[in-house]
C-alpha cells in the first residue's frame, strides 16, 4: 500500500531498491475526485515498472492550473486516497507547476503521463532522456475526468 511522505524520505527510502535495479516510475496530476481513469492511468504506470511514485499537485498548484474553486478535495486527502491505491508505492506533495525540477532531483527510469499527451508533447520529455530515462503514455483514453464529472453535478443540483 502507497504511503505519503516527502520526496527526500521517498529517495531515502527506495535507494536501497534502485541500487538493487529497481525501475522507478514517477506519475504526477492532481487527482482531484479520483475516478477510474487515474485508477487506470496508475495500473498503466504500475505495468512499467517496480516503484510507482505519484506526485500530487499540492492546492495551490490545482487553483493555478484549474481556477479558483478547484481543487474539489484538500490535497492532504488527494493524497491519502491515492496512497491507498495498491499500484501506487509512495506517493508527495509538489507545489510547482511542472515536475521538472523533481524529475531532475529524483531521476526516475520511467516518467508516465496520461493520454492528453503525446510522447513528443511531455514537457519534461527532453529532461528526462538527458540522463537516459524515457517517458511513457499510459491509461485509457482521456474520456474520464474531474472537470466532466465537476460539470455533470452541477447539472444535477439545477435540476
């Protein structure tokens, strides 16, 4: 079961693994009202290797990204809940708008995106092939999500 700490006790935790050649995966969204295509997304992060580590966009991050009324959720409980994932093995709190600068520090072997991206599309893509990592679409098509799902309950409280 996934466990929420930082990213230096993560590192801290797996080195044993990583010098043994384990594969760390780093996924990362907001997960806000998780729904079956971030269940789907971290099982296809999971088919990629040993460690999955999601990084979780902290409150202030998602307002930025997504408006002022989001998140749905506080990212203390987005972050529990995908812990509670048996696919996901650590999972942290980020508040930068990209995960560049955790790429960077924590060198994973995979870095996994959704769907809404391409292979040539992830921005961190060159990042992570400098150090000879590679990046990975995974998950269904992007047909889930917490913006839809967002849209549908109002439709239904104006009923």
């Amino acid at each position: 079961m996934g466990r929420v700490a930082t990213l230096d006790t993560i590192m801290e935790k797996i080195a044993p693994a990583r010098q043994d050649g384990a594969t760390v995966v780093l996924t990362n969204g907001a997960f806000d009202m998780l729904h079956v295509g971030h269940l789907r997304y971290l099982q296809g992060a999971n088919d990629l290797g040993d460690i999955v580590i999601a990084a979780v966009n902290s409150d202030s991050s998602v307002k930025l990204s997504k408006g002022p009324k989001r998140p749905v959720i506080p990212d203390h409980e987005r972050a529990e809940l995908v812990s509670g994932l048996e696919v996901v093995d650590w999972v942290f709190l980020f508040d930068e708008p990209t995960v560049a600068e955790i790429i960077e520090k924590l060198r994973p072997n995979v870095h996994a995106k959704g769907t809404d991206y391409t292979a040539d599309s992830i921005p961190e893509r060159t990042i992570v092939e400098s150090y000879g990592g590679r990046v990975a679409i995974v998950g269904d098509p992007k047909d889930h999500s917490t913006t839809a799902l967002v849209e549908q309950l109002k439709e239904l409280d104006s009923e």
